[in-house]
C-alpha cells in the first residue's frame, strides 16, 4: 500500500541508510485545476544510497522518446555526477509526482522535459547542496570552501574530499535548503550534449523489461473475445468447446467481451476461437466510412460553432475567393508493442504491471473494478514498447479488462491484446473534414479566412470531457487546435466545428488535433500561394513576418533543403510549417512518382523547441515523426464495412517500409528559451509538406488521405 505524501517523505527520507531528495514545487495551474493542494506538487526524487549510487525515480513513462536519459542528464549534470552513475526508476504512483500543470501523473502532450526541466534541475542543486552542508560539518570547514565534483565533495585549499556515499547518511539528516541555485549555464557538462541513450544496452541485450517481459510465479494468460462492431453484446457462445482445448483453464464473461484464461497465450488464443460467439449487434452494427465521409462534407457545408473570430465575418472581404476540403481518415496507433496487462490480487490489494502513459487514471480504474481504495493498488509502470496516446487512454479500457478478468482468479493473470484486438477493438484517431475558404486581397495574401471542421470529440463519455470542454460553446480545443490559433496575419479569420457524434471510439494520436488540421491549413496556404502566383516559401515568410520562431524555422529548413535551387528531373520540393505544444517545426519534402505512386526521397526539418537538453534526442523524435506521419499519409487508414474495420494487421494496415523511408535531416534552431515540445511536433508538417511537393511536380491536389486514394498522372515540366 502507497503511504501518503507526508508518511512517504518521513519514512523514505533515510531510505537504504542513504539520502533522499524530494523538491516542492509552486504549482503552475489552470482554472480547471485551480484547487490543486500545493503539498501534491512535489517531483522528482533523487536517492543516493551509502555506497554512492544514484537513482533517479522518474514519474514519466519511456517509450522510446527518451525521457529516461533526458532526465538523468539533467540530474547529472547538477548532481556533479557522471551519467554512467546514475541509475534510473519508473516512479510509482503517488500524488507527489503529478504534473505541475494537472492533478495526476501522466506522460503526454510532450510535456516531460518541458514540464520538468526547472524542476529537475532545482533537485539536483537541492541534493548538492545538503552533501556540500554535511561535508562541511565533517570536514570542519565553511560551505562556502567546499564544491562538489565527481561524485564527492571538495576542499581545494586542503585536498580532502569525500564521497557522496561516504556523506549521505549525514546529509539524509538535513533539512533540504529552500534557496538551492542550479548551475548557471555556463557550467552545464551534459545538458545540450548528445550522450547516448541509458537503456540502449538493456534494450538490444534483451534486459529491458517490457510489459509483455513480466513474469510472477504461477502466472497464467488470457484473451478476449471481443465483438467485431462496436456496441455488441454477447448472445451465446461454446465455453464446454474452449474449455476442451488443452491448456484452458477457465472461461469467464467481463464487461468488454468473453476472457479465456489459460496456461500459455496460445491456448488462450485456441481456446478463443473455439467459442463460436453470437453477437447481438449495436450501435455501430451499419457503421460505414464512405457514409461518414459523404455525412461530414455535407456538414461542412452548414454553419457550425464558431471557436474563434477575429476581424471582420469573412464573407464582407472582396476579391480573389477560393475553397477546397480536405479529407482524413480514423487511424490505428499501432505500437509495436500490443496492450498487455498483468494484474496479481493478493490479500493487501492488488499489483497491476503494464506499460502505461496515464499513472493516476489507470490506477484509479484498476482500484474501481477491483473494489479497493487507490492506496491498495500498486501499479507498476514498465517500459512502453510504444505509446503515441493509445496507452495513455482516460477510459483505462486494457486496465479495466485485465482487473476484471484477473478478479477473483488465484493466480496473476497477464492479458493480452493480439495485434488484431487492437486495430479491432479502438481506439482511433478520429476521422475529420476541414473545408476552407478563402479571400485574396490584391496583393495576393488572404484578406479572409474562413475554416469549419467536423470531428468527434476525445473525451465525450470521459471524466476528461468536463474538464477539456469550452462550456459556451460544447467544444473541446483538441477539435480545432491548429486551426483556432492560426499563426498567419490573416485580419478576418473565423472557426467553426461540428461536434460529430459516432458509436466509434477515439484517442489522442500524435499530436493530437493537430494532425489534420495541420494538413488542411498548410495545403490551403499552398493553394492561395499557387492562386497568387508566389513562391509558396516567400508567401508564408510573409505571411508570418511578425512570428520569429516560425521564421527561423522556414528559413532555415528552405536553406539545408536547397530550395529553389535545381533537383534531378522529375523531383519536386513541397514546404509546410506548424506550430504545436510550444514548438514550430517546419519540413521540406522532395518527392518524385515511380509507377504513378508517391516516393518521399529526402525531408529537411528545423525545429525550435527552446533550450535542448540531447540534440541526439531531438533528432531522433522528428526523424520518428517523419517515419509516422508519413506512414499514415501514404498509407494509414481504418475503415468501416457494415460496422466491421476492415484492417487487422501491418499487411494491411501497412506502416513505411524500410524501401520507403527517405532520408531525414533534422536542423535544430539554437535558443535559450525554456525548453518546449519535441516528440510530437514534428508529425503535423509532414503531410502537407508532401502533398505540396506532389503538387509542384504533377499539377494534381491531393485533399485526402491516405495518398494510395490519389491519382498523379500528370507529370510537370
């Protein structure tokens, strides 16, 4: 059982004979959040044991993005420790860790470094200080005599020093200091250097533990069958035959669908398809895309809500006037990892071990189903073998289940989702319609801007939606972000969304809503440059001539990209750039047609995220995003037939191919601003960025997505 904050810091705070650090924070909050206790804003704990070791315990999730190495180099680098020191642990779940922005624990929105940034660094002063202080009573000397270095404190007058080991119980002893410096930049040794990655050894060993990786004595498997359109329930179905196959040990019905528990994954699988299960179809039992797709272009034909105006209305502006719509699809997450869950009930409460992006929300919603307090549930967070918003879900559906099929059974139980459960089951980034219109005035730059969506909702249905919802007007900003806070010096703009309302469920994807609105934005821009007769780089530059950051990034992007200069014949350059979770990335795609079908051969990206702490990280997070973005613009859709999705696995819901990848070059602006965004902001750009260069190469608009719908048949000069 979790103790509370002030039991954890009493107890703990000596743990191991050693030091450990916990640093209170002033909350950052919003409206929403405003009645926050100050004492829950604590983060980051550092322990440093008696034999000097190190350990971070990090309240982030790692799926691959890198936060465990990020974090360690911050703590490092004010601790006076080398990087090979310090050993890293997902943190459990506790309220001191929550997010100095929301009440709860989580790994989203690419807030960790930026979130944590100052916190990290206030520990690491924090934890040096109090061995600075118990060297100096040890020592006999003033503090202010003293520095740490490698791992120990030091007295250059006399050549004495001592390690941290050696000091920790006595620190351990000391109040931790309110007025603890940071390291001014200057003195940083790892903070804007591109070490290598901490779990790279333990993950190309094997070492590394995965939710799929764990293993309790006695342990057994389960599946659910679970029905194959949304809103079924269970008619009949053959348990006697499930239960004949070898290795079943038990049928059971949860909420979601029938569980077969059994001795191994494939015999719980057998024993699933010996069932023979008749659904009583629901809601989405006539569920069609192509009805979806002619519903929303209809609507989006018709006044929405408005969620934002400035200017002028659009119609009162005179000129050149264009319109398009664009289409986007429902899309997988896909991670390469399936949802798993292990759940051991015992008589203190129960264990819950899964790799998962929302701590608090998960460990609530393990604690409902099994009929425990919060403090009785222990989840332990392992490694995300890929995330992008599918495991941090405010419904819990994968915790939910797996409690529930483990509650009451003797033994842990691990669920599994196959790759097909989870392209089957949701969730999905919802399927949207942006129409845009737009007037020129006579210098060619759009005098009036108007855009209406029509999109789901996130969070309907969630305990999320209160809290996200604009309550004047029922819409939530992840509908239209990217749309409503438009960066172009546009003097009448206006946004309007219809709320769609569908039996499909949907999730965050990278980045959010800003996937498609990206898209939309950064093509109509293209095609009022086009329509002006500019340069499509020019017409953003000066469209953007007050926004330094997108500047620095188009400018730089244009300039590693070579634009305008010459490319081999049949090659074209396409432009985009997006602002989104408080960074601007732009990108520049060069494409050419092989057999009449898109091939992406080099994106050029710049980004300005503020302060970098690993530049290598960075790099890596925008050439993923790439990779993502692109897979999905090529290839990624979920449709509907007669409510059943038609994609089950990566041979039809393909991913990029290693032929397919282009080369990436990522460009990172220099800056001393406060760190901002990096694992999503790179994914919007991207789409545009090709359709763009699709365009300047073949004369042919491509509005939907995935690409594999669009015919370039002309070939440009």
């Amino acid at each position: 059982m979790y103790a509370s904050r002030r039991t954890f810091l009493k107890t703990a705070g000596t743990a191991a004979g050693g030091l450990l650090i916990g640093l209170a924070l002033p909350v950052r909050t919003r409206a929403a959040t405003a009645s926050v206790a100050a004492d829950t804003a604590v983060n980051a704990y550092v322990r440093i044991a008696t034999d000097g070791k190190v350990t971070l315990l990090v309240p982030k999730s790692e799926m691959g993005q890198g936060v465990y190495t990020g974090f360690a180099q911050i703590l490092a680098d004010e601790l006076e420790v080398g990087l090979e020191h310090v050993t890293v642990e997902a943190a459990p779940v506790a309220a001191v860790y929550n997010a100095t922005f929301a009440p709860m624990q989580f790994t989203g929105g690419s807030s960790s470094i930026a979130g944590s940034f100052e916190v990290l660094r206030k520990a690491g002063a924090s934890a040096r200080s109090m061995l600075i202080a118990a060297a100096a009573t040890e020592l006999g000397v003033p503090a202010g005599e003293l520095h740490a270095a490698n791992g120990a404190v030091v007295h250059a007058a006399s050549g004495r020093q001592l390690s941290y080991g050696a000091l920790a119980a006595r620190a351990a002893t000391l109040p931790a200091p309110t007025d603890a410096k940071p390291k001014p930049a200057s003195e940083w040794r790892l903070i804007g250097k591109a070490v290598p990655r901490i779990d790279t050894r333990a993950k190309v060993n094997g070492s590394a533990g995965f939710g799929l990786d764990v293993r309790l004595p006695g342990m057994v498997y389960a599946v659910v069958a679970r029905p194959s359109t949304f809103g079924a329930t269970p008619l009949r179905y053959d348990a006697k035959a499930a239960r004949a196959v070898r290795g079943v040990l038990e049928v059971r019905e949860v909420p979601s669908g029938i569980a077969v528990i059994a001795t191994n994954t494939w015999a719980a699988t057998q024993g699933r398809a010996a069932l023979r299960v008749e659904w009583q179809a629901g809601a989405g039992a006539e569920l069609s895309s192509d009805r979806i797709a002619a519903d929303y272009a209809a609507r989006a034909r018709t006044p929405g809500v408005v969620v934002y105006e400035r200017g002028a209305a659009s119609a009162t502006a005179t000129g050149h006037a264009l319109e398009a719509d664009y289409a986007t699809p429902y899309l997988a997450h896909a991670p390469m990892e399936p949802l798993n869950c292990v759940v051991a009930f015992s008589a203190a409460g129960c264990d819950v071990y899964t790799g998962t992006q929302f701590q608090t929300v998960d460990r609530a919603a393990a604690a409902a189903v099994a009929g425990l307090a919060p403090e009785q549930v222990r989840l332990h967070t392992t490694l995300l073998g890929g995330g992008f918003g599918r495991r941090g879900n405010p419904a819990s559906d994968w915790v939910r289940e797996a409690v529930a099929v483990a509650k009451g059974y003797p033994q842990p139980v691990m669920t599994v989702w196959t790759r097909e459960d989870d392209l089957h089951g949701g969730y999905y980034r919802p399927q949207a319609h942006n129409r845009l219109t737009a007037v020129l005035a006579a210098d060619g730059l759009p005098a009036s801007w108007s855009h209406t969506q029509v999109v789901q909702s996130l969070t309907r249905g969630t305990a999320f939606h209160a809290m996200m919802v604009n309550p004047k007007t029922g819409i939530e900003a992840t509908q239209h972000e990217g749309a409503s806070d438009l960066s172009y010096a546009i003097p009448n703009v206006r946004v309007a969304v219809h709320d769609a309302i569908q039996p499909v469920p949907v999730l965050w994807w990278r980045s959010v809503g800003h996937t498609h609105t990206s898209f939309a934005v950064e093509s109509f821009v293209d095609e009022c440059a086009a329509a002006a007769g500019q340069d499509p780089l020019a017409y953003r530059l000066a469209l953007l001539a007050d926004q330094p950051r997108h500047l620095a990034v188009l400018k730089l992007a244009a300039e590693k990209a070579g634009w305008g200069t010459p490319l081999p014949s049949g090659h074209a350059r396409g432009i985009a750039v997006h602002a989104s979770f408080g960074s601007v990335v732009a990108e520049v795609a060069e494409v050419s047609l092989v057999d009449g079908k898109p091939r992406v051969h080099r994106v050029v990206a710049a980004i300005h995220c503020g302060l970098v702490v690993n530049p290598g990280q960075v790099a890596y997070q925008v050439e993923g995003a790439v990779c993502f973005a692109l897979s999905a613009a090529l290839h990624g859709e979920i449709t509907f037939v007669d409510g059943q999705v038609q994609q089950s696995n990566f041979g039809d819901y393909t991913p990029v191919r290693l032929t397919e990848m282009p080369r990436v070059e990522v460009h990172i602006v220099p800056s001393t601003d406060a760190p901002t965004g990096v694992g999503e902001p790179g994914t919007p750009p991207l789409a545009a960025a090709v359709t763009n260069a699709l365009y300047a190469l073949t004369g042919v608009r491509a509005r939907r997505l995935p690409l594999s719908h669009v015919e370039f048949t002309k070939a440009s000069a």
